[in-house]
C-alpha cells in the first residue's frame, strides 16, 4: 500500500479522487474532488498522485506538507497536511474533537484494498477518527522534536 504521495510512471493521464479538506476558515471537513495524476497502468507500486497542494489555500514548500498512512477500524486513510506556527486555528480540525489544535491544512484520502486510492472514501465517519490521531502525534512528536510519523495503526 502506497504509504507517501509520489508521481506515477509512465504513461500519464488526469483523473480525480475525493476526499475531504479541512480548511481554517471552515467549521467543518469540506467534501472535494482532488485533481490526480493517474498512471494508465495503475498498481499499488506505481499509484495516482493525489494533487492535495493544489486545494491548500497558499501555497506550501513540498518540505513542508507531510503525508500520514492512518489505519482506524480496518479503514486506511492517507493524510496530507501542513502546519504553519504563525497560521490561524483550523477551526474544522477543531470540530473533530476536544483538545485539537491545528494551524494549517489537513486533507485525508482512503487507500484501496485492491486498487491504490478508492475513488471515494468508503467509511467516512472513521475519518474523524484518523484526523484526531494524526493531529494528536503529530503534536506530540513535535514537542519533543521527534520525527512525525509517517504510519500509525490505531488497530493495533
């Protein structure tokens, strides 16, 4: 299963996948169609390249944007997301649950099963789930300068 975002091989064609955006000046996640770049032999080695930085409300340095695999009740989501120390709550993350604190963007996608990223996610209310997790680590190893995880199993 595809762990980062990374841009396929080959022959190329455009596609969408969707998911859902968490915005600062937004209360809640945002339903959204993802431009993606689609390998016309698509497997899990050579997957789709979700184009999340084009939906960031501002532009964001690669180096910045970190990509998350989070398994929550047998569901996977891939998380892409940026945090901007002098950026303004994200109040949708917030909505997500007590305690949440996030200056930035989140966007999540669910990892396929058989194909690399269903084209929608399957079990949405495992989302919130997955985002309360990765913003919880995410804090967490950042306070005490550790690498962020790039996978973390809530089934375990």
């Amino acid at each position: 299963m595809p762990v980062l975002r990374v841009h396929p091989t080959g022959e190329i064609e455009d596609g969408t996948t969707e998911g859902y955006i968490f915005r600062s000046q937004r209360h809640r996640r945002l339903p959204i169609h993802f431009k993606t770049i689609v390998p016309l032999a698509e497997t899990f080695e050579n997957p789709r390249y979700i184009r999340v930085e084009d939906e960031f409300s501002q532009p964001i340095a690669g180096n910045e944007i970190h990509d998350c695999k989070v398994i929550v009740d047998k569901n996977v989501f891939l998380i892409t997301a940026y945090w901007k120390e002098d950026g303004q709550r994200n109040m949708a993350v917030e909505s997500v649950g007590k305690g949440l604190r996030w200056k930035g963007e989140i966007a999540v996608v669910q990892v396929g099963k058989f194909t690399p990223f269903y084209k929608r996610p399957k079990n949405p209310s495992s989302v919130n789930k997955a985002i309360a997790r990765f913003v919880t680590e995410f804090t967490f190893c950042t306070a005490l300068s550790k690498p962020c995880p790039t996978y973390i199993d809530m089934d375990d």
